[in-house]
C-alpha cells in the first residue's frame, strides 16, 4: 500500500515585501530624477538594502510559492538596485571609471526591454500589477532616451513617471496586506484573468 503525504505551504505571501521595496526606494530615487535633490546616501541606502537586499529575499521566498514571475521580478530588480548604487560608488573608490550616459542609456533601455517583458506578463495577473509594470517602462525608457539624447526634460518627465509608478507598487503593497489581515477587499486590485 502507498500513502500519498500531501505537504501544504503555509507560509506568508512574500510580494508585498518586495512591492514596497521597489516602491519606496523608485519614489525616492524619481524625486532625485524630477530635480528636487542630488543622488546622496539616503537613495544609496535605500537602494541596497530596501530596494536591492529586501527584494531579493522576496524573489526567492517567492521560489517557494512556485510563482516564477515574482522569483524573476522581484530578484531582477532587486539586483537591478545593486547594480545602480554599484555603478554610482565603484567610480567613487576608484575601482572603475564612471559611465557616461550612452552606456546609462543603453543599460536603462535593457531594463526598459526586460520590463516591457515582464508588463506582457502581467495581463494574466492584477490591473494594479499592470499599472506598476507599465509605468516603470515609460521610466525607463524615458530615462534612456534622456541619457543618449543628453535632454535632461526627459528625465525630469521620467522622475514624476517614476513617482506614480513607486506609489503604485506602494499602493498594490498595502491592498495586498490590508485584504489578507481583513480577508476582504479593502483595497482593490483590479480583476485577476481566469483561464
């Protein structure tokens, strides 16, 4: 006789974790892109250990819910915020000549690609999902043309672009938490696609 154990993952729901990581750290990075302060320690910090570190434990919790997407998204851009404090501080210690703003333009572009990918993606999921995606492809891309063109309006648009998108992946955060501690909706998160 065979006895068949059935195990039930129990643990929490790890994307809100990794929305506000992404969320708080692009709307403190886009008030510096809309022209309101210089890139300084606080965006750094938030950037390694908000935006980079926390999301990345919330890629790979989200290994454990068989949910690739939230694996890919949350460990890509997590990794994407290491990179970005990586390229501002090397320069700094002298470990690497700094980039000039094609190479900005293109890696922002391949962001913007790999985003544009992943906002595909999103129409099987939240229209709330779709808002955060779709917007921080425009940022992203405006951000590059801003750099390879060397317009700065571009990516000062780019920064209040960015703003809504951070208080979007902000805002998809608290519903997520709020509906799960009420077991209601108490914020809505837009129809999920059946099928």
């Amino acid at each position: 006789m065979t006895t068949e154990t059935i195990i039930k993952d129990t643990s929490a729901n790890p994307a809100p974790l990794g929305l506000i990581g992404f969320g708080l750290t692009t709307i403190l990075l886009n008030i510096h892109n809309a022209g309101v302060y210089p890139v300084n320690s606080m965006i750094m910090g938030m950037g390694i250990f908000v935006g980079g570190i926390a999301q990345i434990f919330a890629g790979l919790l989200e290994s454990k819910k068989n949910n690739t997407f939230g694996l890919t998204a949350f460990t890509a851009y997590g990794s994407f915020w290491l990179s970005l404090v990586a390229i501002w501080v090397m320069p700094a210690l002298g470990l690497a000549e700094k980039s000039d703003e094609t190479a900005m333009g293109l890696y922002l572009a391949l962001w913007g690609l790999f985003t544009f990918c992943m906002f595909i993606g999103t129409f099987r999921l939240s229209r709330a999902l779709q808002v955060v995606f779709g917007t921080l492809v425009i940022l992203f891309w405006l951000l590059a043309i801003g750099d390879l063109t060397h317009i700065a309006a571009y990516k000062t648009i780019g920064g209040y672009v960015g703003i809504l998108c951070g208080f979007s992946a902000f805002y998809t955060a608290i519903a997520q938490v709020l509906n799960e501690v009420y077991g209601r909706t108490v914020l809505p998160l837009g129809p999920v696609a059946k099928g």
